[in-house]
C-alpha cells in the first residue's frame, strides 16, 4: 500500500499552488468577484495554456486522461486560495458528461472547452428537484420543443451552451441548446461566494435530433456520474478550506497579544484549533477513499462520496464557523480572507445535496 | 412555587401586545421588519420616536430621571413582547449604555444636557470602546486623551464601532494616565461626533453590509466639560456600563418569534431531519427561557445573580446562530444565491424560496453575536472564575 501521490501528481500540485501564490492572490480574487463577469479572462487562458482546462478529458478526445485523483488535487489547491474561476460547471459537469457520451459532435465542442474559448454549463436542477436530478419537470415533447425552467446554473451568464437535463416521453434526456437560441431566457443572479447562476427558460426550443446527447439509462448514467465526480471536486475543494481555515488561525492566533501574551496561549483556543485539525484530517481520509474508488469506477464509488459529502457539511462548516469565532471581529470583516472560508462553506454545502441527504443516501 | 405571572404584569403584557398590534409599533417599520428588509437611518428613528413617544424609552432608568421605573419582571417582559412582536432590537447605546452612566456618575449639568435627547431619541449614540489592539483585553485600550486646560486632546483609533456612521455623539474609553495597573487610567469621555479631527471609515461585514466602523481620532479636542465622572475612573464606569449591556442579550423573545417562522417553512418539507432539529432548538430555547425566569425569580426576590448571566449570553447567541443555521439548510440548495443584505430586486426575484436572501444574511450578519459584547469564549472564563471559583 501506498497512499502518496505518485511524482506527477506532487508535480501538478506543485504547479497549482505556484499559480495561486503568484497569480491569484486574495486581492486578485476580490478584483474578480467585482468585476462584471465572474471569471478573469487571461486566468482561464493560463488555465488553458498549462492544460488544466483539458486535464480531465480522455486522451482519445484530446484531453491528458487524468482522473478524479488530479481533478481533487486541483480542487484542494483551489479551496486552500478560494479561486472562484468556473471550472467546474464547463470542465467537470459539462465536459464529463460529453466526454462519457457518443455525442456525435462532441470532439469540437471539448476542444473549444480545452482552449478555453467556450463555456458549456449544466443546466441540472429545478425548483423542486430536493436532490434528485433524474426526475425534471423540463420537458421535450414529441414534436422537438423544450420548454422548463432550470435553476442555479452554474456560470450560466458566460456559457455559450447549455446542457439541459429534461424529460422526453418517460425517459431522462440530456440535450445540448445554443444560449443564444430562440426561446432561450438567461438571469443571472450572484452565488453567496462571489460567482453566479442563472435562471435559465426554455420556450419551445427547438432541439433538433443531433443535439440530442443522450437518452434513457445511458443519459441518466452520465448525469449522475457526472455529479459525482462535481460532488468529490467540490468537497476536496472544502478540505482545502479546511486546511486553509487551521492553518490561518494558528498563524492568527499566534499573533494576536491580549491580556499581555499572544491568544494562542489559551488552552480552550488550543483545542478548538486541534479539533479543526482533526476534523480536516479526517475529511482528507474521506476524501482519499471516495477519491480512489471513482478512479477504480467502482460499485460502491457513490456511496462513498456521499460518506465524504456528508462529513464536509458537517466538518467543513465547523472549521470554517470556528476560524470566524477565533479571528474576533476580523472574522466578519469582508476585508479579510478568512470569513470567505465561510461563504465557500456554505456555497458547497449547497451544491449537489447537503449532509442530511448524504447521510440518508449512505446508508441506502 | 409559583410560575405564573401577577395579574399586573399579565396587563402589563396586554398593553404592550395591544400597542405593538394596534398602530403603536409604525406600519411601515413593522412591514419592512416582518419581510427582511433592511431598515434605513429614518426607519430606525421612527420607530424609536413611537416606543418614545409611548413613554417607553427609558425602559430602564429609574423614575427619577423620567425612565420607567419598572420592575425586572416588567422589564423582562417589555423586551420578550418586542421580540415576539418582530421589532428591531432597541438601540443600546444611548439609552442603556450611556445614559445609565450619566444619571449614575455624571454632574447635574450633563443629565440636563443629554438624558432628555437620549429618552426623546434626538441624539443618537455610538460606543468607543474596542480598538484595533484592544478586543477582549479591552483594559488594555490606548487611545489617549491629554489635558490641555479647559480641553482634552484625543488621539487614537476605535473599531468595530456599531452604526457610527449614523452617530451624533460617541462615548469613548480613553487612556488619561499611563500606570502600571492598565484598569487604572482610564477616563470616560463624551465627545460630539462632528469634532474636526474625527473620520468614520466604513467596515464591511462578510454579509456585505454596513454596520461598523473604524473611528479615527486625530487632535480632537474636547471640552473638559465631557469628562463623566472622575479622571482615571472609566474602567469602573465602563463596567458598570457593561452589566446594563447584559439586558436583553438573551433575546428570547426575538428567537421564540424566529422559531415560530423557521417551524411554518419546516413542516412544509416533509423532511424529518429538519424537524427533529427544529425539535431539538425548541428544546433549547424552552430550557433558556426558563433560566431566565429564573435568574428573575432571584433578582425579583431579594437575589443577587451575577455572573450565572453570562449563560444567558453563551446559550442565548448559540440559539440565534443554530436558528439562522437551520433557515440556510430550509433553503436547501438555494441556499448557493446571495444577493447582498438589501435582497434580491423586486422585478428580478428567483423562483424558489422567499426567505433565502434575509436567511444567508442573517447567517451571515449572526457570527458576530458570539464575538461581541464579551466573545462567548470570555463569558465561559467569567462563569468558571466568578461561578465555579476555579
């Protein structure tokens, strides 16, 4: 047994945190979340040109053929500096359904994907889905018309494409619509960490054979695995919150004099910031096990994501709450890095079922 | 034992519900209130024009300085029904905070000149106490004041300074004397907010909104006049100061409301998780409730409860944090949007919940509660040293 990255990955990891310390600093975050779109266009060519907009795609469709391991990687690095660039709505969600597909056409939207020149954002839930994505209410009726209403789209403002999940006689659909066609209705609203998502309406939209991706099992199969795979990327996202969150307030702390001696003295702060180290290591270990069994594809690989899932609703709101408490006012101040650990915590808690409903689809 | 309140009090209680349900409490606070949306400066003065206008500001001054004269109990009771009734939480600072030490240590000449203002709300008040350095260990403070004939030079920084951006007047803790003792040397001062040598800068909190401030002080110079009390004796007053703070920092009444709203949107999920936590809270809040009543029983028959209250404090922030906790989780995964403190545009709403906006914010604006006034982490070295006597 060996459960350290191999040298390609240390490689990659390297890299990413290289990106983040010299190229995306808080200041540069902030300067993204206020500007009008919510990505910086010479970041996601960066992200193109190093390859990591086309890691995760499959060699045979141009991209490097890495896995869920180096996708956690990127997340983890990701979460550590809150990089809130939409790679996970065109990459992970979009082009892992695509990638996964016999879509006919799909090798030139993935290499528009790859050279960042596109966006694709799943459309996959509804108002009342509650976590169950197979069931949507969008529909595409016998004569070709898509009519629904989607919620949350990921980085829907930017997306040059959509792919919508629907139903088409009693069977899930997954079909791929232009955002600019006709009957197509975008509004955007800002996410809790800084990015946004849309409300998207279809009015009969008219979807013609060829922009049919998939339908029956094999659509409902790629949507789930593709949520999966967005459900582990985002959790190891919140492990490197977590990460971020302890090592800060250690740092904090250890600075911060009151009473005469630094805060960090306080055996009550002492504990609390071991109990945050404790809960991310055990979040890692999580996300090590849900990590390798998507890699192996394994049965049991969903139930083990939700296992991790479930323990970063909980863990990851702990941290992130604790780092807040500890830090005092600075904690609440938006100028600070830190409260931001909170808003992504939340953001991710969310995203693709929160613990409650991960706890319940572990023990199924 | 007895749990029920006297028939006085019971109509004590009615004239309050009968105020805050029939035109007393202004409509247009009230609507804004019930719907989340954000109070403006006018919003807040109304609204503490009619509870003055009612003869209520001075909910808790004694009579003789043309304050209530009430009870504990009734006072309990006045802060519950506002509570339950969705009012916006009184504004401390002037009423409960200054004024007390002004009818309490200060000359005949500052209660004339500033107890009226304050029971009419003609001035608004803001707190200088927390500096950049000085949180927790708030002895420690160093801004300084230096006498300079009829005057005091100011010079130095508050921060975290609650609505200062609306503020007349702020009381600021200031050092006149560097001892050895650092409780020793500090001077309770008054200072007019439109001094030159003043600047506001805004703080904007993590829900994005615009509530504290860093006061700067830059040779502000104030008339000697303003001094509360003796030179050197500000950190008895700002203690002193510091137990009237404690008043209503349970907010019972406020969370019972909360409850009541967060258990309608519940039992509309079909979700037995939510409700066994929702369960769970009310559990909570019933044994806090009770504590209180407790506490009161014992000041109302001849006890002298004292740092039990920081219970109130610990137990009374948690419920407020769990509650906004379990509205985000209510939202479910709409939860993701946030449009800042002031909600989403009328004419470009979301489908989904209504409550998300105002619960992220509340969320978001709540994590102070366990921070200030004493953090949580204090209010427990308060119970084990003065309680426990370890």
């Amino acid at each position: 047994m060996n459960l350290n990255y191999s040298e390609e990955q240390v490689m990659l990891k390297e890299q990413i945190q290289k990106f983040c310390e010299t190229e995306y600093d808080f200041y540069k975050r902030e300067d993204v979340v206020k500007s009008d779109n919510d990505f910086d266009s010479k970041v996601w060519s960066l992200f193109a040109e190093q390859g990591w907009l086309s890691m995760p795609f499959s060699e045979e469709s141009g991209g490097f053929g890495f896995g869920p391991i180096e996708l956690s990687i990127l997340f983890e690095e990701f979460g550590k500096a809150l990089v809130i660039e939409p790679y996970l709505s065109s990459v992970v969600l979009s082009g892992n359904i695509l990638d996964n597909s016999s879509f006919a056409d799909k090798n030139n939207i993935i290499e528009s994907i790859c050279s960042g020149s596109m966006h694709v954002s799943l459309a996959y839930a509804e108002s009342t889905n509650k976590y169950d994505y197979t069931n949507p209410l969008t529909s595409l009726s016998a004569d070709s018309k898509l009519n629904g209403t989607k919620a949350l789209v990921l980085n829907g403002a930017n997306a040059s494409k959509f792919i919508v999940s629907c139903n088409s006689g009693d069977d899930l659909a997954l079909v791929i619509i232009d955002s600019n066609a006709d009957g197509v209705s975008v509004t955007s609203f800002p996410t809790v960490d800084g990015q946004t998502c849309s409300e998207v309406s279809f009015e009969n939209v008219l979807v013609s054979d060829a922009n049919i991706i998939a339908s029956g099992s094999e659509a409902n199969d790629l949507l789930l695995r593709a949520i999966n795979l967005a459900t582990l990327c985002v959790s190891a996202e919140a492990v490197g919150c977590m990460t971020s969150c302890y090592l800060k307030t250690v740092e904090y702390t250890k600075s911060r004099e009151q009473f005469d001696q630094p805060i960090s003295n306080f055996q009550v702060l002492q504990h609390r910031m071991v109990d945050m180290f404790i809960e991310s290591e055990l979040c890692k270990s999580l996300l090590i096990k849900a990590m390798l069994e998507v890699d192996t594809n394994s049965e049991d690989m969903f139930k083990h994501v939700s296992a991790l899932k479930a323990q970063i609703g909980k863990s990851g709101k702990f941290s992130a709450q604790q780092a807040v408490q500890l830090h005092g006012g600075m904690g609440v101040s938006d100028e600070l890095m830190i409260g931001h650990y909170l808003k992504k915590m939340l953001t991710i808690d969310a995203l693709f079922g929160n613990s409650d409903f991960h706890v319940k689809s572990f023990s199924v | 034992m007895d749990i029920n309140f006297t028939q006085e009090d019971l109509q004590f209680r009615d004239e309050i519900r009968d105020w805050l349900a029939n035109g007393g409490y202004p409509t247009h606070v009230k609507h804004k209130t019930d719907n989340g949306i954000a109070l403006t400066k006018q919003d807040m003065t109304d609204f503490h024009k009619a509870v003055s206008a009612k003869g209520w500001m001075g909910y808790n001054w004694p009579k003789e300085h043309g304050g209530t004269g009430w009870s504990a109990t009734q006072l309990y009771i006045f802060n519950k029904e506002f509570g339950l009734g969705g009012c916006p939480p009184l504004l401390a600072f002037g009423v409960s905070m200054v004024a007390p030490v002004i009818y309490t240590f200060g000359n005949d000449e500052q209660k004339k000149r500033f107890l009226p203002d304050i029971l009419e709300f003609n001035t608004w008040w803001c707190q200088g106490y927390s500096e950049p350095g000085s949180g927790s260990d708030l002895a420690s403070l160093k801004t300084k004041a230096v006498r300079e004939g009829d005057h005091y030079i100011i010079n130095g920084s508050k921060t975290w300074t609650t609505l200062a951006q609306n503020a007349d007047w702020i009381f600021v803790l200031v050092r006149t004397e560097t001892t050895k003792i650092k409780q020793e040397g500090i001077s309770f001062i008054l200072v007019d907010m439109k001094t030159p040598g003043i600047e506001v800068k805004p703080i904007i909190t993590i829900d994005g909104d615009h509530e504290v401030n860093s006061v700067f002080f830059t040779d502000v110079k104030v008339p000697a006049e303003n001094l509360v009390g003796e030179e050197g004796k500000g950190w008895t007053y700002a203690k002193f100061l510091l137990a009237h703070e404690r008043f209503g920092i349970a907010a019972i009444g406020t969370s019972m409301r909360q409850l009541k709203r967060l258990k309608n949107i519940v039992s509309e999920l079909d979700n037995p998780e939510m409700e066994k936590k929702v369960a769970e809270l009310e559990i909570s809040v019933s044994a806090l409730e009770m504590t209180e009543l407790r506490l009161l029983s014992a000041l109302e028959n001849g006890g002298h409860p004292g740092a039990e209250s920081s219970i109130l404090k610990i137990k009374g922030t948690e419920i407020q944090q769990t509650l906004t906790e379990l509205f985000v989780e209510a939202a479910g995964e709409y939860a993701l949007m946030y449009p800042g403190p002031h909600g989403f545009e009328s004419n470009s709403k979301p489908e989904g919940p209504d409550f998300v906006a105002q619960s992220i914010s509340a969320f978001l604006n709540m994590r102070k509660v366990s921070i200030y006034g004493g953090s949580n982490e204090i209010q427990k070295n308060i119970i084990s040293k003065f309680v426990l006597g370890v």
